[in-house]
C-alpha cells in the first residue's frame, strides 16, 4: 500500500507512527485557544548537492518596507513644531533607556524592591551607561539561591505614572517584573505582575507595542518576535499623518526654489471626516482589543473597525486600556455636535494639566458661562473649572498594582470622559476651595462636604460590593479613607482584598490543575471561586473545560454558554464548544460553533484551523481549504495549515495549484515545518514530469533534513532515488 504513496504521505505516516513528530493540542486552556502544532525531531546526517538550473528557495522572504522615515526627517522643515511635539507624552511613552534618567532610582537605598516574599528580592543598577534589573530567589528548604539578571533596553510610559521596562532575548520581546512607579517614587510590581514571584516570561504582544509606537516589524505567526533595527519607537509624526518617505522625497527633490504651499503625499488629519479623525485616536483609546488585520497595519484615515473589534459591555474594571472616545460618545455634547478628541487636545504640545481643565480650552468653544445654572452659587474662582465638575477625574480600576504593603492599589487618575452632572465632583471641588478658605464658615462647609462624599464613597462601595465587583469597590473606599482614616473601613478594605486575593488563588490553582490534569480538583477549585464571584467571566470557560475533559460535556456546555453571557466578544467559549462537539464527532455543532467563533475573532488563525479541522471532518473539504488559507495569510508559518492545505488540493487533483502554492509558502514558513511542503512539490512537479525541479527541490529537502530531521533522509534518498530511475526511464 505505501507504495502507491507520495512522499508527503509517507513522511507523514511514519512521523505519526514514531509519536516524536505530530503533536495535537485539541484542548483550551485558561487565556486562550491553543492550536495544533507540528515538531520534528532534529538530529544530523549529509546529502551531497546537485548542480542545477533552478533557484533555491531563500531561507526567508524579503520584508516590505513600510515607508516611514523617522521623525529627523520631520524636523528638516518643521523645526520648531518637532521640538514641541518631542516633549509630549505622546513621544515619550516608549523610548530607549536614557541612563541620566535613571541614575538617581538606582543608587544604593532606592534601587532594592523587596516584596512581601521575603525569599524574593529585586535590584536595579546602571552599568556602563545600562540599566540591569536582577531578581534574587531563595530556596527556603535548602538555603541555595537564583540570580536572574536582564537589560532593561526600552521604558514604556512617559513618566507621569508608571515606567515598564522591557527586555529582549534574540528578536523575542519581553516585559520585565519590576517597574518604576511615579506616584510613589519607587520600584514595584508591573501592572498584572504577582508580588513575590520572579517572572520574566511574560510576552509583550503586538497589540501593546501598536499603542505606544510607530513603528514594530512584526513577525507573523510569533507572539513576540521583531525585526527590532527597524523599530520606531515612541508616537511619532508618522503615527498620525502616515508613513513620510515618499512625501519626504518629493519635498526634497522640489528644492529650496519650490512654490509648493501645500504638503504632498502625507495626511492631513483636518482634511478627514470626523470618523477617520476620532480613529486617530480611537484605535488606542477606545477598547479596540480584538484585532481583524495584520500588527501595524493600521494608517490614518483608517477607521477603527477596518482593523479592530472594540470590546464592549463588562464592567469599567474589566476594560484592558483606556476607553476614552467609547465613554465619550455617549456624552450628549458629543452626539450633538461635531466635536473631537482635538477639540479639547492639541496633540503637538505637551498639555498643561490646569491649562487642560479651564473653560477657555475645554468647553468655551461651545458653552457660554451663563449655560451652567450653578454659576450663581459658585465662588469666582472656581466658575471656569467646568472639566472638575463635568469630567472629574477617577482612579482607573482597571489598571492597578500590587505593592510590598498592598494589593489592587490604583495609582493612575484620569478624566471621566463621558461628560455629564456629577454632584460629587461638585462636592470635591467646593470642598477643596472652602479648605482655602481661613474662616471657621468655610472651614465648617469644607467638613459638611468631607462628610458627605465619604457617605456617597462607602455607600457605592457597598453597592459594588453586592455586585460581587471588588477591585471597583476597593477604590471607592480607598477615595473614602483618603478623606478619613477610619480603621471600620480599613477593615473592610482589607476584607476585600482578601476576597480578591482568594478568587486570584482559586483561579491560578486551577490552571496548574487543568495543565496537569487533575480535572477534579480544578473542578472544586472554579466552583469554589465562582461562589465567591459569579460574574468572573473566564472562571467559567475553564470549568467549562475541567468539565469536558472530566467527560461532563452537558455541563461544561453550560458553563460556556454562561461565559458567552457575561463576554459577548471573545472566541474562547464558541471555540472550545466546537472542539468539545469534534471530539464528539457532532460535527454540525461542530461547525456551527466555530463558525460563531470566527465572526468574533476573525484574525485568530488557531481558531481558522480548527475550524478547517471541523469541516474536514464534517466533509467539506472546500470550506476547509478555504478557512486554511485565511489562516496562512494571517499566520505564514503555520504548518498544520499549509500542510493541511496541500494534502487537500492533492486530493482534489489540483497539481499546478499545489506547485504554486509551496513554491509560495516555504519561504514564509518555519524551516521545521518545511519538509512536508518540500515534499509536496516534489511529488507534484514529478506528476507532471517536471523532474529535473523536482529532483532539485529534494536535494533542497535532503539538506534542511540534514539539520532537522535526519530520521527522514532516508526516505527522501529513497525517493530521489527513484525520481532519478524515472528521469532516465523518460
């Protein structure tokens, strides 16, 4: 029967047979969908070369260049605006290390963060002109210690806040545990980082260099990998009037003599429509978590839903970053006039925070002062604060820190966007200016206030608090014990965090479970963390899943139906139902399930393959064929897919196809994942009696195989071989 194989068949075949190659991970874990993946043992062998006419395949493809020029160029003829724009925050939130700044945080006495771990510390330090971050384990048990030190190379945050360091190993990128803290002026843990722990694998994704850079060259198909020389750190010109080489060039090329008056090949932002304006911004501060195209795809004039999907719904303490434009289309002063976001904000200069809040920037264009009814009742001093009232500012729930003395502590305010009536902004802000005043009248209204907001506070707190909403809840009492130390509702605080710090517990408990498959104590675990809070969204897809491999399908179905509830945005439950009906072989659930998972993250190529799996299944082998090219598109060197691809044009008797299309694809992808492709080539050029390319191609096989897999030389001897007997046969 192998006989009337081709090669790729045969490969196949024995890689399954040894158990060392193919390696299927049909199951979802906690955070997200994990898809299939194809490893081949490497060991070394040799295969001498053949002259020939046909040009080998490159080891990869040449990159595009995206057009971008850096900001110097700008400043060639825009000098003085370069010079403002450079002090904003904006081209600070991600920049190169600058030692000058980071002298003073790493002076002996202010450069150690020591965590409540007293097993775990951490020290900063500059060498020749480096910034270094160590970590120091100890092993309680026998006294022996872990040293880890990396180079911080680039800081995230402009400095306002907090400054994340990042660190590369090769072209990965990764975000390191310890981070500078602005409003305290110390070191502490990175946002989402466990205090006491030692963790230096977290991935910086594309969609976080997207949000605080120009300009990443991403590597498809890696979570992390970038081609960094070309990197453009920072929110730069390009940014928001486009990449600039070929409006550069023509600039340059018109001379000193040119008449030009306006600006070619470059965007304009006012010559947008409000929409294409709003997206400017909005494709960072609007939610737009769930991507629909490539990393950095994204060009002004783009609207966000041309390449992005913005979470809606939750709770604010669940959105991942700022939400300001969502927040502020809701507000009646956006619905009902033209304005946006640099209405309020001119993104070239570095704003002053009180110049920000004055009725003369913010509100004068549209209101008139006499439009506020309070203005009677108000002091002078306070009539044009109208940002105070209308859009207070409030602790962001959603980002928070644990600290060596603390848990969930919100260290970063920013403006309510959704303008509106907030007496308690009022209150604040009387209550601030009474304080001012030196008389026992003032002094007395000053206290009235105090006392109320500190009511409305606890009151909120409470309400946040039946709603099973903690981290929410934490920071209205947090504001509450700001204006008053009171030990009752220290004790109630501290009551919350341990709430938030048991269901953390439960959920990561359940994790290692699920990883090692102890199903039934994940089982306990998720539903001991639900009883504690109903609405944790991913706490029932993962009992979802204990559920389905514990074989309890009814129930696991159950709970990914209730996360679908609570988040209607992700593919997480959808997909994993669909893999749950696979292996059930319902294959029309199947179907029906990843097809809904697809509508909700149509760039996850995971997901598109699975997807391709279950129409195999169900026989539909050219939606299958379908979904899988979708997939390599987005991911080039999935191999399942292309793999999959070529065994499904092989069968259908497409051979030119089949030529075109791994002629197309091995550049792109993994050389682990080459050999079957290579393969595929050869047997199809060999079909159509392209053998001197097809015997070209293999001699191009057997030298990858040499290094990656030389358990398959013998076979692609073998078959040269009779590719060889065929040639003189012919």
């Amino acid at each position: 029967m192998r006989d009337n194989l081709g090669l790729a068949e045969t490969l196949h075949m024995d890689q399954n047979n040894s158990k060392q190659t193919r390696v299927w991970l049909p199951c979802l874990l906690i955070g997200g969908f994990v898809g299939a993946a194809v490893v081949f043992v490497v060991m070394n062998s040799s295969t001498p070369d053949r002259a020939s006419q046909f040009i080998p395949f490159p080891d990869s493809i040449d990159r595009p260049a995206p057009g971008y020029v850096g900001i110097e160029a700008c400043r060639e003829c825009h000098a003085e605006r370069v010079n403002e724009f450079c002090q904003t925050n904006h081209f600070r939130t991600s920049r190169p290390i600058d030692p000058s700044e980071w002298l003073s945080r790493t002076v002996e006495g202010d450069n150690t963060y020591r965590s409540r771990n007293t097993n775990c510390w951490f020290e900063m330090s500059m060498a020749n002109d480096q910034l270094y971050q160590t970590a120091f384990t100890l092993n309680a048990n026998d006294g022996s210690s872990v040293r880890r030190r990396e180079q911080a190379e680039i800081v995230v945050g402009a400095g306002a806040v907090d400054e994340i360091l990042f660190y590369w190993q090769d072209r990965h990128c990764f975000q390191l545990p310890i981070a500078y803290l602005n409003p305290i002026q110390a070191w502490g843990n990175s946002p989402g980082f466990k205090d006491g722990v030692a963790d230096f694998s977290r991935p910086v994704l594309p969609r976080c260099l997207e949000c605080h850079n120009t300009w990443f060259d991403y590597q498809a198909g890696t979570g992390n990998e970038y081609h960094i020389e070309t990197a453009m750190l920072g929110i730069s010109c390009e940014r928001c009037h486009g990449p600039g080489q070929k409006h550069v060039d023509h600039h340059r090329s018109m001379g000193d003599s040119s008449d030009e008056i306006d600006a070619a090949h470059i965007v304009s932002p006012y010559e947008l429509t409000r929409e294409q304006q709003i997206a400017l911004c909005a494709h960072c501060h609007g939610n737009a978590n769930i991507r629909t195209s490539p990393p950095f795809s994204w060009r002004p004039g783009d609207l966000v839903e041309d390449h992005y999907r913005v979470t809606t719904g939750g709770f604010p303490e669940d959105n991942h970053t700022a939400n300001h434009v969502n927040y502020l289309s809701e507000s009646s002063c956006f619905q009902n006039s033209q304005m946006t976001c640099v209405s309020c904000h001119d993104p070239h200069i570095q704003e002053d925070s009180k110049l920000v809040r004055s009725f003369e920037v913010s509100c004068g264009s549209c209101h008139k002062t006499d439009d506020c009814s309070k203005q009677a009742t108000l002091p002078e001093s306070v009539r044009g604060l109208c940002v105070n009232c209308h859009m207070p500012e409030k602790s962001v729930v959603n980002i928070n820190f644990s600290l060596a003395d603390d848990d969930f502590v919100p260290l970063i305010y920013r403006h309510e966007h959704r303008i509106g009536i907030y007496p308690e902004a009022t209150s604040q802000t009387l209550m601030a200016w009474h304080q001012t005043q030196n008389n026992s009248q003032s002094l007395a209204e000053a206290e009235r206030l105090k006392s109320q907001l500190i009511q409305e506070y606890l009151e909120q707190a409470s309400q946040l608090e039946k709603e099973t909403r903690f981290v929410a809840a934490s920071a209205f009492l947090r504001e509450a014990l700001r204006l008053n130390p009171s030990e009752k509702t220290q004790a109630k605080l501290s009551k919350f965090k341990k709430v938030r710090r048991k269901i953390n517990e439960l959920r990561d408990g359940a994790t290692l479970h699920l990883q090692e498959g102890r199903r039934g104590k994940a089982i306990t675990s998720l539903q001991e963390l639900l009883k504690l809070k109903p609405n944790e969204t991913m706490a029932h897809g993962a009992l979802g899943v204990a559920y389905a491999m514990d074989g309890q399908i009814d129930f696991a179905i159950t709970q990914l139906t209730l996360m679908k509830q609570f988040d209607q945005t992700t593919a997480y439950p959808d997909a994993t139902i669909g893999s749950i009906h696979l292996q059930n072989r319902s294959y029309a659930k199947s179907v029906a399930a990843y097809q809904a998972a697809i509508e909700k993250e149509p760039f996850n190529a995971a997901v598109r393959v699975a997807f391709a799996r279950a129409l195999m299944a169900a026989g539909e082998s050219l939606r299958a064929e379908e979904q899988l090219k979708i997939a390599i598109e987005i991911d080039p060197t999935n191999g399942e897919a292309a793999e999959n691809i070529v065994t499904l044009m092989r069968k259908r008797g497409a051979i030119p196809e089949t030529i075109q299309f791994c002629g197309s694809t091995i550049p792109q992808t993994r050389r682990e994942c080459r050999l079957l492709l290579f393969a595929s080539l050869a047997d199809a050029l060999a079909d159509t009696g392209r053998l001197d390319e097809a015997i070209f191609r293999l001699n191009e096989a057997i030298r990858l195989a040499n290094d990656i897999a030389p358990k398959t030389v013998s076979q692609l001897e073998a078959r040269l071989w009779e590719f060889e007997k065929m040639k003189l046969v012919k």
